[in-house]
C-alpha cells in the first residue's frame, strides 16, 4: 500500500526531575543495540531491520558478548512464539523498554503478529526510533501494509497504528503509562504477553513491584516475561556495576539480581 508518514515533531520533551539521572540508563540501549546489531553482521542470527536502526560499531565484540546476546534473543524469541501459537495470535504483546527491538517486523514476516504489538521507551529513544521508521521504507512500509488508512501520523513521541504502536513513557508512572497504552487501544481483555529485557535492574525494587503488581491487576489474562542479570556479587558482576557507575549509571535494582533466590 502506498502512503507516507507524518514527520514527526522533535521538540524537546517535556521530562521529569530525573531525565538528567536517567541519561545514563537511556545510554545502555545504545550499548545493547550496537552490540546485536555487531552479533547479526557476523551471522549469530538473521535480522535485517537492525541497520536501520543501529550503527555497526567498528569494534569488535567478544565472543563470549556475542553468544551472550544470541541467547538472549534466541530465548525471548522462543517464548514469544510459544505464547503466540499458544492463543492463535490473539492476543497483544506490549515490550517495555523496548529500545531499537525489531521483533514486531520479524513477526510480521512469519506471518505471527498478535492483534496489536505496543512499544514503550523514554520519550528521546522513542523519537530517535520513530525518526529512522518515518526515513527508512523497509521499516515504515510493513507497517502501513498493515494500516486501514493511506497516511500514518507520528505526533511526537507517539506512533499508533493499527497493528503497532511506540508510545514514549516512564515506567515508573504508571497512570501515565496505563493512560497512554488506552490511548493506543491497549485491550485489557486480550491475552497479554510483557516483556521486560533487562529493563527492571534499573528501576527500584518497589518501582518494579509496583510494575508487576499493575500488570497483574489490569489484564485479564497475562504472561511476563523478564530477562534480567543475575549472581551480580561475582568478578564478572562486579565488573559490570564499576563500568556502569564510571558511566554515572546505577543499577538501582541490583541488589535483587545477586541470586536467583533472590529475584523471586
């Protein structure tokens, strides 16, 4: 189907008190993203929208980073599929903090879209997102093919079609997030699918409850999926938190992600 997008508005967002804090957190989608999009260039796993999203950092990752990512991708993509089939499709997916995640171009291709594939994120990875889908016809094509209408508006941080949306959010404000999501059509109703992919270990234990606690009350039928470090006490994790930190990124989660025991 032929059509265009909207250029989207790329004033400033109107952030909370801790958008300054939070500039290191929005730094490790970048990290993630560069780092799947080095794993796909060498063949660990087949994702061709990733280029457009992403720049192909010149240096070289460990193996160990690649492996690491490839089951990282490859485990979510099983059980997303697995919740898929289980309800024939009918059903909605919302990934939060999703970042620069193609999975809802993938799923088209395998003819697997649930009824309406959501996507929350800060407002700035969110524009920065929906600026490469406005320029890119690979990534806004599969979407209007999708849509009942020729042009699809992006007004500011927001994108709402009918199969997708993007919606620029924080996590943390929940009648924020429930109210934007609504706006979306968001169906309560529908078997939902979650998904958090190293998401909570940056929010507070009681942001993350609180989190889990809304998604248990607000659908009718739910499943979450969280992906999430763990056995953080050991070298490797010390590591990871003194690197993070020098970035000025605390983990603020962290301290349930030292054992499995202890994120139950």
């Amino acid at each position: 189907m032929a059509g265009s997008l909207r250029k989207p508005t790329l004033d400033s967002c109107p952030y909370s008190s801790s958008d300054t804090d939070d500039e290191g957190v929005r730094g490790t989608c970048e990290d993630a993203s560069i780092c799947k999009r080095f794993a796909v260039s060498i063949g660990y796993w087949n994702d061709p929208y990733i280029q457009h999203l992403v720049r192909l950092s010149k240096e070289r990752k460990a193996p160990e980073i690649n492996r690491g990512y490839f089951a990282r991708v490859h485990g979510i993509s099983q059980l997303i599929k697995a919740f898929l089939q289980k309800t024939e499709c009918h059903c909605q997916i919302i990934n939060l903090g999703a970042g620069m995640d193609t999975t809802f171009w993938i799923l088209k291709d395998q003819d697997l879209l649930p009824s309406k594939y959501f996507e929350v994120d800060f407002p700035v990875i969110v524009t920065r997102k929906l600026h490469s889908i406005k320029f890119k016809p690979l990534l806004s094509k599969p979407i209007l093919e999708l849509h009942s209408e020729d042009t699809l508006q992006i007004d500011g941080y927001t994108l709402d079609s009918k199969r997708y949306a993007v919606i620029g959010a924080d996590l943390r404000d929940l009648s924020e997030l429930e109210e934007k999501l609504k706006k979306c059509n968001m169906d309560t109703q529908l078997p939902t699918l979650l998904i958090t992919e190293c998401v909570l270990v940056y929010m507070t234990p009681e942001q993350s409850a609180n989190l889990i606690k809304w998604a248990a009350s607000v659908f009718g039928t739910a499943m979450f999926i969280n992906y999430e470090q763990v056995n953080m006490d050991d070298r490797f994790g010390q590591i990871m938190i003194e690197n993070l930190r020098r970035r000025q990124c605390d983990l603020a989660g962290v301290e349930t992600c030292k054992s499995l025991d202890s994120q139950v």
